[in-house]
C-alpha cells in the first residue's frame, strides 16, 4: 500500500508522522520504503542524521512525475510512506495520484481546518478517477486536557471524510527523537508518544486494509 501524508499548510507534522508511521509498520515486520516529496527535504535530513539505517530506506523524489517514477521502486515493498510538500504544488497532485490512502494530519486549530479546502478539492478530483482512494484526517499535536479537538473533528466532518479516533497529542519525546535521526520507540519506549502512533497504525490497518 503506497500512503500519502499530505496537508498543503507547513508545520502540521508531515514528516514527523511519516516517519513514525514508516518505522511502525517495519516493526511489524513489513518492508517499508519512505518517500521524501518535500523539496525542503527534511525526511532526507533525518535519514543522513541516522546515517541511513537499510531498514528504512528514504528517497528523494520531489518532482511531478512521482506517480509515473514510484511504481518501479515500491515494487520490492509492502508499503509506502510519501512526506507530501506543503502547499498544492504540482507534487500533491502527483503523490495523490501515486497513492492508495491520503492521510491528512491537521492540528486542533480552526486555522487549519480552513486550510484543507485546497487540498480536498484536488483529493476529490482524483477520486473521480481512482475510486478505491482512501481518505482520513488524524488529529496531531492536540494539547493534553483541552477540548478543542472535539469542536475541530466536528469542524472536519463537514469535508465528509473520515477522521481517526486516534489521535496524536503534542509531546516533547517527538522533537527530542528528530534531534537525533530517532524515533520515539529508541528514546522513549515505554512513553505515551509510542502508544498514540501504535493507535493510528492500528486503526489504519483496520480501516484501510
């Protein structure tokens, strides 16, 4: 399965969920090979930090003929992980087009509700061609204890796709594991950052597979 991490607002959490949600899965014992699509290539700086770990792989393509270049390379895969580019370049639309499943990580702010409308516009313009897309949004970086995420997934709902009951909460383990080319199951193993994006994972594999 080839998913795509996408929301056209920088600063949401792209990468730091792709490469969760990458290193996740290969603990599950799936072969999984990142993608970075984001010419800022912050995926391929995290990668150089780890000194490349074979284990998870991360290429660069950060054009608009990703959806005619992937095919060939997901080939030796189990899944795929793409760290779209933030805004709706010509890359989104490509990485739309190469994928199985969109997930769309928005932060607990009315701000960035109203910034997906561009992005579902060109998700809902691909399905008319490619009907299996699969589409959700994940609550990430909500603040412990407070309750504007229940008013924010009521505010997505009226995209009419799906949101994850899972949810990823703001935690300082995510930004200490960046530091180091890590993930927060090397620096934090038994913390809460591991179970939320175990939840997500699980609640992915559910909904989607």
């Amino acid at each position: 399965m080839i998913i795509a991490v996408l929301n056209q607002k920088g600063g949401v959490g792209k990468t730091t969920i792709t490469l969760h949600l990458a290193y996740g899965l290969s603990k599950r014992g799936e072969k999984v090979l990142v993608v970075d699509a984001d010419p800022q290539g912050s995926a391929r700086d995290w990668a150089a930090a780890r000194r490349n770990d074979p284990r998870l792989p991360v290429v660069g393509l950060d054009r608009p003929v990703l959806h005619r270049d992937l095919p060939a390379l997901a080939a030796d895969y189990d899944q795929v992980v793409i760290d779209g580019p933030p805004r709706a370049t010509e890359i989104v639309r490509s990485a739309i087009l190469a994928a199985d499943g969109i997930l769309i990580p928005v932060q607990p702010s009315p701000y960035d509700v109203w910034a997906c409308a561009q992005l579902i516009t060109l998700i809902k313009e691909a399905s008319v061609f490619k009907e299996t897309l699969k589409t959700a949004f994940l609550l990430n970086r909500k603040i412990v204890n407070t309750v504007i995420a229940t008013a924010v997934r009521e505010a997505l709902a009226t995209y009419q796709i799906p949101v994850l009951q899972s949810v990823i909460s703001q935690r300082i383990a995510f930004a200490e594991s960046a530091a180091t080319g890590s993930v927060v199951w090397e620096t934090d193993p038994r913390g809460k950052a591991v179970q939320e994006i175990e939840q997500v994972i699980d609640e992915l594999l559910e909904v989607w597979q």
